[in-house]
C-alpha cells in the first residue's frame, strides 16, 4: 500500500541523514520542488520541477519529509531552455 506510511506506526522511507537521488516532480506553493519516495512527499528547497538531484533529509513528519539539494545532478527542462537561448546570443559585448 503506497500511502501506508500515513498510519501510527508504520515506518517512513525516509530517515534524517539520509542521502537520496529523487526527480521533482512538482513545485510547491512556497518554491520548493516536491519529489515523492513511494509516495511519500519530501520538500527540496531551492530545487525546480524537472531537475535530478541528490538531496539530504533533514527532518521527517508524519506525513512529509524536508531536504536539502546536497549537489545537483541533471538541470530541470526551464534550465536548459535558457541555457539554449543565452547560447544563441552571440554571448559578446553589446554596443
């Protein structure tokens, strides 16, 4: 059962210190990327939706886990959309 971790008891898959790879999958109202381990939600801070990234857990509720990007792996689809454009500038001085 994927929501199973909600009910008293049960043991989340997550713990604090823990090191995992994750997508976000979403951003959340505040900024944050929002991934899921079965299921259960983890806020990265400072992460966009798209990007592949090692993050660090740094505390875990009932519900939901916060972490950190401990170093990017892959850029999110938007980065790499303006990567290309600021590529096709020229990249030299104006004026």
């Amino acid at each position: 059962m994927e929501e199973s971790h909600k009910k008293y008891g049960v043991p989340k898959p997550v713990s604090v210190g823990d090191t995992l790879k994750v997508k976000i999958e979403s951003q959340g109202g505040q900024g944050d990327g929002i991934a899921k381990i079965d299921g259960f939600i983890i806020f990265v801070k400072g992460a966009k939706k798209g990007e592949e990234c090692t993050v660090k857990i740094n505390d875990v509720k009932r519900t939901y886990a916060v972490a950190e990007k401990s170093s990017p792996n892959q850029p999110s689809e938007e980065e790499k959309e303006m990567d290309e454009e600021v590529e096709g500038t020229g990249g030299g001085p104006s004026g």
